[in-house]
C-alpha cells in the first residue's frame, strides 16, 4: 500500500484550539464524571472543536428539519471512497455493508451471526475492556489469547485459543482488535494474513473492530483486516467516531468479506433502525470533507506522543512506555512505581488526575494505565506532574 502523507492544508491544530476552561463546560462522561479538581485524562473523548464540515452538515440538517430515520447508503460509499484514497484499499464494496448503532451493537451483532449461545469468543488481552462484558451479556464466553512481551499479536498463543475453543466442534468467533486498544499496535499485512490462515484452519470467524483505523502514526500504515488474502469470510466494524470526536452522534457501518455476505444478509432488519440519522450525516460529512481537517490532529497527536515521551523520561522515568502506532491512547507500565495493581486509583487519590485503571483490560492490565493523549500539550504537561507529585 503506498502511504498517504498527513496533509494539514493549513488546518490549525484542533487539540490546541479550546481552552480548559471552555472544556469543564461539557456535560459529556469525560468532564462530568469526577469533581471538577480532577484532570481527565481517561475515557476516549477528544478535546477538539468538531471540524467545520461535520458542523456545517448537521446544522443544515437541523433547519430543514431533516431528523427522520437514516436511509441510503451514502455513509457507505463515503467510507469506501475514504479507504481506496487513504489505504489504497478497493475491496469495500458497498451492496456488502450495513449501518448499525454503533461499533460494540454492531460486534454483537455479527457474533451473533457467527456464533451460538455458549460458544467462545478469542480476544487478545489487554484489551478495550467492553468487549468483556459485552460477549458475556450475549451468553458467550471470553477466551483469552494474551498479546506477547512486544504488545504485538503473538500467533502461538492465538493458535492454542483457536484449538482450545472450537475443542468438540464448538463454533468460535475472534474479536480482533485492529489497531490495537490499549497499545496502539497496528497489525502488519503479514500479521493480519497469518491470522487469517489460522482463523482459516480452525474454522474460526474473525470480527474485526477497526474503530481506530484513521488515527495512524506518521509513517505508519493501517491495514484492514478484510484486504489481506484469507480474509474472505470476515466481518469489520468501521466508524468516523473515534477519529472525528463523534461518539454521541452515534452511527456505524459492518462490512463483509466477500465470503461473509450471507451472514450479513442474515442481520435483522431492525437493527438499521438504531443509528442515528443526524449521526450518519455527520460521519459522511467528516469522511468525505473533513480529511484536512484529520491530518491536522494527526500531526498534533504526533507531537503530543513525542512530548508525553519527554514527560516521562523527565518526571517518571521508571515507567515503561511504547509510543502508540495508532488511537489517541497511551498504554503505561507503572509495575516499577512500587503502587500495586491499581496505580490510577493512586494518581486519582493523591494526584487528582483520572487516567483508566489497567485492570479491566484484563491479563496483563494489572500495574498498567491508560492514558487519552487527545488534549492540549499543557494539559498532558499538568496531567503527568500530578501523577509525579502522587509518588511524593
């Protein structure tokens, strides 16, 4: 795949553009759920003005009153015009997608597609903590499948979950995670491939939540899981959520390999009914107008992983940090800070700094937190001298 340079056009930087004071404004989970001392550096919310595309989309939307129920597909075609341009991927085609509420309703519902009650669903640990909950409230069960020492998917242990969950002719599905929540991993072609060849010889279903894809590093690539060869009878979950601050505006879409399309033929017709109309025009809008304004919170996203870095090295050198490849989200081990398995209940209580506890993640989350980049270079400055004035 050739890579696509980030391309500012002159954007400015939309983590530098709100003040602190604007952001204790919002009623969202991010700024309402501590007391108002607490800095939030946890759930994934970005401090961003909204680009003015999806703006300019939802406001016309609102004075034509245009707030029915969502039709067409032109969600679709724009995420399939964004992803030949971005990833010089053509393989999404738009008769094999389907608007859903929103990534997680949508796993749900391609596990479902794929998989009974009881059976195993493979996930590689640690990792975004709702899929726990989520596969175990639809009557299935969590197999984990750890990520090696280097935070990259380690095929060994995929293999022995694979075997293990389809032991007595079980059906089994893998949740891939793709880029990878908490790590910022993203997964190479040759990753991705030999995933699918397993998933291939042990008859698994791979349901890929790429939520993440359009938050790549500078001289990173992201690869969908559904172009790599094997991938024909996968499912994907895409959205301009993450990447464009949309979560309340909620909207989705599933894509199937070409393999997959009667199961996806199979989703009912009723779930089409849970994204939101205003939802799905601004995720088209951002998709197909509002790259510049994407490239720009790219390069400051770059910035701030290179200052976070500095930070560190500076304030808590004992904590080991790997610079995400992709997300807004950085992944710390705080084992050697000596705070036990819990270090952001300490930073939180002495530094009043919220940052996500490692230990919903699951095995090898414990020791660990999880820290949003997606803010302003002062206030990640303020965020890691409170969490060095905890240690004091």
């Amino acid at each position: 795949m050739t890579r696509i340079p980030h391309d500012t056009s002159g954007e400015r930087n939309p983590l530098r553009a709100l003040s602190l004071e604007s952001l204790r404004c919002r009623t969202s989970m991010k700024w309402r759920t501590y007391p108002a001392d607490v800095l939030p550096l946890w759930v994934a919310e970005m401090d961003v003005p909204l680009a003015e595309p999806v703006v300019r989309a939802v406001t016309d939307a609102l004075a034509l009153g245009d707030t029915g129920y969502p039709a067409g597909t032109a969600y679709a075609e724009a995420l399939a015009a964004f992803a030949e341009k971005r990833w010089r991927w053509d393989g999404l085609a738009v008769e094999r997608t389907a608007i859903v509420p929103d990534v997680m309703l949508g796993v749900v519902e391609m596990l479902k597609l794929v998989t009974g009650h009881g059976d195993p669903v493979v996930v590689n640990s640690p990792v975004y903590p709702p899929f726990h909950p989520f596969i175990e409230h639809m009557d299935r069960q969590v197999r984990e499948a750890p990520l090696g020492a280097d935070l990259r998917i380690d095929l060994g242990t995929l293999e022995d979950a694979f075997r293990q969950a389809v032991a007595g002719g079980r059906r089994a599905a893998y949740l891939l995670c793709s880029p990878h929540n908490p790590t910022g991993t993203v997964h190479s072609a040759e990753e991705l491939a030999a995933v699918a060849a397993l998933a291939d010889r042990y008859g698994v279903r791979v349901v890929a939540d790429e939520i993440h894809a359009p938050l790549t590093a500078s001289g990173v690539d992201f690869v969908p899981y559904l172009s790599v060869p094997g991938a024909e009878h996968g499912l994907s979950l895409m959205s301009a959520s993450k990447a464009w601050n949309l979560a309340g505006l909620k909207a989705a879409l599933a894509v199937a390999g070409q393999a997959a399309a009667a199961d996806l033929a199979r989703l009912p017709e009723e779930v089409s009914h849970g994204p939101s109309h205003i939802g799905v025009i601004a995720h088209t809008a951002a998709l197909t107008d509002g790259t510049a304004w994407l490239d720009a919170l790219l390069a400051g996203l770059d910035d701030n992983r290179r200052l976070l870095a500095g930070l560190l090295a500076e304030h808590l050198p004992a904590v080991a940090h790997r610079p995400g490849e992709a997300t807004y989200l950085a992944w710390l081990d705080c084992r050697a800070l000596g705070l036990g398995d819990d270090p952001a209940a300490v930073f939180l209580e002495r530094g009043r700094v919220a940052v996500n506890s490692g230990i919903p993640f699951g095995t090898g989350g414990a020791g660990h937190v999880r820290l949003n980049l997606a803010t302003s270079p002062e206030v990640i400055t303020e965020g890691v001298r409170r969490m060095a004035a905890a240690l004091d």
